[in-house]
C-alpha cells in the first residue's frame, strides 16, 4: 500500500432524457476550488491485463460545436506532451504536434 492516496470524484447531472446536464468534479488537492465544473471531458484509462483503453467520453447540452473543436485540439496537444514524456521520443511527439496544427486548420480554430 502506498504512503499517500489523492481523490478524484466525477459527478453527472441528467435531465429527464438521460442527456448529460452538468459535469462537475473534485479532487483532494484541486487547489482553490471545492468542486469545478466542465462542459467536456474525456478519461481514458489503460487496463494492462486486456491490453485494451477503457474510455468515458462525455459532454454536456451546452456544449457548442466550436468549444468541442477546441476542447479536441487541445487534448490532442496535450496527448503529444504526454507521448513525448512517457516514451521520450521527440520524433514521434513532433509529428503527432504537426498533425495537431493540421487538425486546428481543416477544423478552422487557428489564428
């Protein structure tokens, strides 16, 4: 058992249609918030013994079409961080950072 533990709690409100009202989340050390509010989020979780990603992919109502353009962009950007620092391989994280670039042109998000 380790000598420290951190909390992460996902709560979703639903209308009367099961359709995704509000998303709101907690955790131990969510410095200055007791709770926080998305409109997004997308949680992918690596289950070793399948070899296979378990997903929860969910979006409010009021989530607009050009939020979820950006909200993607991001995630994208923020996965090819993620590559780069967990396989340490800059030519692989580089290409996936074009891709990115490209992504935000065709879903017309650049400035």
């Amino acid at each position: 058992m380790s000598d420290r533990t951190k909390k992460v709690n996902i709560e979703v409100e639903l209308d009367k249609q099961n359709v995704h009202r509000e998303i709101r989340w907690s955790a131990d050390d969510l410095q200055g918030y007791d709770e926080a509010a998305c409109r997004a989020m997308i949680l992918s979780m690596w289950d070793h013994n399948r070899k296979d990603t378990l997903r929860l992919d969910l979006w409010t109502k009021d989530m607009t079409v050009d939020e979820m353009k950006i909200f993607f962009h991001q995630t994208l950007v923020t996965m090819a961080d993620t590559l780069e620092k967990s396989i340490n391989d800059p030519r692989i994280s580089g290409d996936m950072r074009d891709f990115c670039d490209y992504f935000a042109e065709k879903m017309e998000i650049v400035d």
